[in-house]
C-alpha cells in the first residue's frame, strides 16, 4: 500500500496519517468507564434539582399559608394560651421557690426552738439542783445561826442569813486591841462559841474578811520610860557624914519585863489584812478547823456599812460561803 505524498504551505512533502483501530477489549472498557460517570452525575443533578425544587415549592408555600395561618383566630388562640402556660408556669417555679425558702426558715426555726427547749430544760434542770443545794445551805445556816445566837452577844456583833450563805459580823472592839491585831481574852472566847458552830457546817468554805473605818490606822502605845537608877552607895570604912541619917540598904533593881515589839501599820490595807489573819490562825490552831476551809481577805476602808458610824465599819465578817 503506497501513501500519496502531499505539501503543505511551505513546499515540505506530507504523509497523511494511517487510521488505528481500537482493540475491542479497549473500547469495552473505555465504554463502561464513561457510561457508569454518566449514570452518576445524572443521579447527582437529579437530587439537586429535586432538593432545590422542594425547597423552592417549601418556601412558595409557607408565603401562600403565611397569611392564613397568621390570621387564623385558632392559631392565635393557641399562641396566647401558650404564652399563659409559660407565665402560669414560671408563676408556679417562682412559688415553689418561695415555698422551699420557707421551708428552710421553717427547719431553722424549729431546730433553734428545739434547742432552746432543751437549754431551757438543763436550766430548769440546773435551777431545780441549785435551788435544793441553797434550801439545805439554808437550813444549815439557821442552825448555826440559832446555835450562836444563845451564846453571841448582840452588842458584839450580828448574825445574819443571805441566799444560803452564813454571814458573823464582829466589831473590831470586841475582838482586838484598839492600836494592833492582838486577840483580846474577849475575842478568844467570842471565837471559841464561833469554831464550835462552823464544825457543824463540815465542807463549806469561810472567808475571813476585815475592815476598817477612814480614820490612819492607830500609833503604836509609847514604851514604859526607864527606871531610875539607884543612888550610888558609901564607900566601905568611909566615917559617917555629922548629922546624917545611917544610910540604908540599896533596894535591888528591877526585873525587865518582856514586851512585844510595838506594831505600826503603813495604811488600813495593812491592819485590815493584820487583824483577818489573827482570827483565820485562832480557828486554825485553836478551833481546829480544816485549813483548806479557810481564806483570808483585807478589804481595807472602802466596804463601809455606815457613813456616820465608824464603829459598825471596824469590824471582822466571817462568811460561811
């Protein structure tokens, strides 16, 4: 087979193009290839134009409808009751929140009440013991009270009852020396009647309190002045002076006597505390009462019980507590 042999624009010579033919396995494949692309892409733009057309009819529709069903009293009947729904209901929420608040407050009050009600039950519980505790305090405060009262002498002092306690206020003159905190025979035996009475109250504390009046507390008595010493006596074998009287015998001189050191007392605090201590060691020591029992106190000038009788202000209490 011979080619004719052409030119093109320029005078070169030119072979035209001997035809292929496609095998029949490439042309099925090929075939297939594009025929399955053009199913697909015929499904594809089939779906978009049903969803665009539906979309398109969807909103054609509702703006046909539109004014139907904003105009339809049954619609807005509807809305309106809806709308009363919401509002019932956030009415009720906000009730049912009260409610609970209440019902807290409520439980706060009662647990208070109900601990009130107990602290006042322990109270009472309390009182009822203490009120018992006073009545036999009491009781025995009256017996020690008529037991001293047949032996005490009202001008030296008073015996008084007060809440259960014992109360024994003795005048200072009746106790110790006007200048110092020495224990008269008087006092002694005034203090003797008063341990025998406090015995029968065993366990009950007793404070010894003393008290003064305004006035700086007292100098101390002056001492004795010296003797006077003897006349010297004649010397041994010396002859006797013309018309004098025969000498006598030398008299021999006195004994010291022994005396306490004179006792000053800076303030009334001083004296005050003095004298509670000297009646505390005669119940001690000679009334024989248990030590851990008593106490001390000097509460000075500033406990007064008078404002014009400084006697009734000079005085020792003893408290039985």
């Amino acid at each position: 087979m011979t080619r004719e042999r052409g030119s093109d624009d320029t005078g070169m010579p030119v072979y035209p193009r001997l035809p292929i033919k496609p095998s029949r396995d490439s042309d099925a494949k090929i075939g297939g290839t594009q025929a399955g692309l053009g199913s697909r892409l015929g499904i594809n733009k089939l779906l978009a134009i049903a969803i665009a057309s539906a979309l398109i009819f969807g909103g054609v529709l509702g703006f046909l409808l539109r004014p139907r069903l904003a105009t339809d009293p049954k619609v807005s009947e509807l809305s309106s009751k809806l709308a009363e729904a919401d509002k019932a209901a956030g009415t009720q929420k906000q009730r049912a929140d009260g409610l609970d608040k209440e019902l807290d407050t409520m439980r706060g009050a009662k647990i208070a009440a109900e601990k009130k009600a107990s602290d006042a039950a322990n109270a009472e519980s309390e009182l009822s013991g203490s009120k018992a505790a006073i009545e036999k305090a009491t009781t025995e405060s009256k017996a020690a009270q008529d037991k001293l009262a047949k032996a005490f002498d009202k001008s030296a002092g008073e015996i008084t009852v007060d809440n259960g306690e014992l109360h024994i206020a003795i005048n200072s003159s009746s106790l110790f020396n006007p200048t110092n905190a020495d224990l008269m025979p008087a006092g002694r035996a005034i203090l003797d009647k008063v341990a025998a009475a406090l015995k029968d109250i065993p366990e009950r504390q007793i404070v010894v309190q003393g008290h003064t009046d305004d006035t700086p507390p007292p100098l101390p008595s002056a001492a004795p002045p010296a003797p006077a010493k003897p006349a010297p006596a004649p010397a041994k074998g010396a002859p006797p002076k013309k018309g004098a009287a025969p000498a006598k015998p030398a008299a021999p001189p006195p004994k010291p006597v022994a005396t306490a050191p004179a006792q000053r007392f800076a303030t009334n605090w001083e004296l005050s505390s003095a004298r509670a201590l000297s009646v505390l060691h005669y119940l001690q020591d000679r009334g024989r009462l248990d030590p851990r029992r008593l106490s001390a106190l000097a509460l000075g000038q500033y406990h007064p019980l008078s404002k014009t009788n400084r006697l009734l202000n000079r005085r020792i209490e003893i408290i039985v507590k």
